[in-house]
C-alpha cells in the first residue's frame, strides 16, 4: 500500500513528500490561517471560529485609525486602536514567518517495526531513506497559508493593536482567538520555581499550537494539562504549562522546544498517511544530529 500524497480535513491539511534528490521524506502540515484585524471600537466578544465574521478595520493613516477597548483572555480591558495598512501587511509577513520559525526543524518521525501487522512494504520504506548513511525518518515542519479575511480557514485569530500611546494596566494575556501586535516577538518568563532559568517564546507560535488540534477537540491541549488536572483548581491554570523545567521549556508550556508532545499532531497525521498504526517514534532534530541512532537492520539490509 502505497502512502497518502496529501489529506484534506477541517482541522488541518497535510502533504507526505518521499525522500528524493537528496532530501529527506517530508510531513508538512498546512494550516490556513484568517487574521482579523481587530475593530476595537465595534462591540465584539472573541469566541471560537463559528461562522461569524469579527469587526475588522484598517486605516489608511494614523489619522484614520479608531480606537476603543478590547479585553484579554482575563476579560482585563485594554486600550486598542486600529490597524494602519502597511503595519498589517508587515505584521502578515511576519507572523507567517515567526510561526514556522519555531515549529520547524525540530520533529523527526523514525520508523520502527513495532506493528508487525502492518509493517511498511520495503518500496514505502526505501521511501524514508534519503542517505543509506542515516536512519530511516521523516521530517515535520508546518506551513502557514495565510488567507483573506473571511476566507474559509481553519483557524480564526483575531489580531488586536495595542495602543502604546497610553499607559496600561499589565500585560495583555492572549490566547489562540485573540492575539495582539506583540505576539510575533520574543516573550519572556521567570518563575521562583526555577530562579537561574528564563523561559522565552514566540507568541504566535505557541497560540498557532493550539489549533493543531484533533477533529474532535476545540483546542490541542498545553504540555502539562493531565497533570494540572489533578491538582487544587486555584493551581490548575499554572500547572498546566509544565510543572517540570523540561515540561515548561517545550513549546505548549512556555519555551520552544518540541517534545513528544508537540509531535502528536504530526505522528497522528502519519498514521493516517501511511498505513502503520503502530510504529513512529519520535526524535528531536537536536538530539538525532548530536546522537544519531544506529541504522536498522532492515535498512541495512536493503541498502547493502
């Protein structure tokens, strides 16, 4: 059985491309992506991508912008304006940019014959060889298509412009609906529990996470969900993000590091595109380049 060139679904897309010309097999996610430049003086509760459309403006010039308040994940309000034309059109090409920054070349996918019952042909695994000299693997990487506002997509993240002008009351605190015009930038994280480290993070990137989601989930969970949940509630909402240093630094807690939890929504995605339910282990591209695993006996085999 051959495997899947490309699968369309509601969640996400994706695109398997074979090792070839001395490149290594491919597993791209393509999320379409509708940024909304948030109206802030038009009345608007952010909500989950369900058909409506948000209030959207972009001005011409500073003169032109409308100004109004906007509230955060908190409900805490904050004084917004709108979007001029050439900031949206850079902030566009960054967010893009930044998103796929963090994400890509980090997640290896290595075949293992694990699921005996389904085992890769040897013409689908020579597919996953692109040098004889390395592991057999597959590469993960995500792809932002940007479409326009009102565009079919999906995922819906509205954008709000801070107004820098005047004096806020704390830190707007995004999430995967709503994001601001810092989001594409560096943020950065200090907690008792580990008072020598600073956590940083893309913004954007960590809230485009959350749309990696299943078909049957609203969201794709923080690295750390199971474990807050079993704690008191008032602790919950930290917890999530990693009670562990190595938890916090991963992508879906406060860092940028891709862990097995991160590769989930591409080993899911695998499975779909080959036929091997079992049989994918997960490798950070760090970790392979540093400690690269011993070439397999199959593969020895075919690659004499």
């Amino acid at each position: 059985m051959a495997f899947r060139t490309a699968i369309a679904q509601t969640n996400y897309d994706s695109v398997f491309e074979p090792a070839a010309g001395g490149h290594p097999a491919k597993l791209t996610i393509r999320l379409k992506v509708a940024l909304n430049p948030l109206d802030p003086a038009a009345p608007w509760v952010a909500r989950p991508q369900n058909g409506q459309q948000p209030p959207t403006h972009i001005a011409a010039n500073l003169a032109g912008v409308r100004k109004g308040v906007v509230v955060d994940y908190n409900g805490s309000p904050f004084s917004c304006r709108s979007w001029i034309g050439n900031e949206w059109n850079a902030f566009k090409i960054r967010f893009k940019q930044m998103v796929e920054v963090g994400w890509n070349n980090q997640i290896l996918l290595l075949p293992t014959d694990d699921d005996q019952d389904h085992r890769l042909t040897d013409d689908e695994f020579r597919q996953l060889v692109f040098n004889p000299r390395y592991p057999a693997y597959v590469a993960c990487a995500i792809d932002i298509e940007l479409v326009a506002v009102g565009g079919t997509s999906h995922a819906l993240i509205e954008v709000a412009h801070i107004d820098h002008s005047i004096r806020q009351n704390g830190k707007f605190r995004v999430w995967m609906n709503r994001i601001t015009d810092e989001s594409n930038e560096f943020a950065t994280f200090h907690w008792q529990q580990w008072p020598d480290t600073t956590f940083r993070q893309i913004t954007s990137a960590h809230e485009v996470g959350h749309w990696l989601r299943s078909l049957v989930s609203t969201h794709f969970e923080h690295i750390d969900a199971a474990y807050a949940a079993t704690q008191p509630p008032a602790a919950q909402a930290h917890a999530q993000y990693g009670h562990t240093e190595t938890l916090r630094s991963a992508m879906m807690g406060d860092g940028l590091v891709a862990t097995d939890h991160e590769s989930m929504p591409w080993l899911t995605r695998m499975v779909r595109h080959a036929h091997m339910s079992l049989g994918w282990t997960f490798m950070h591209r760090a970790n392979f380049d540093t400690a690269m695993p011993e070439i397999s006996a199959r593969q020895r085999a075919l690659f004499p």
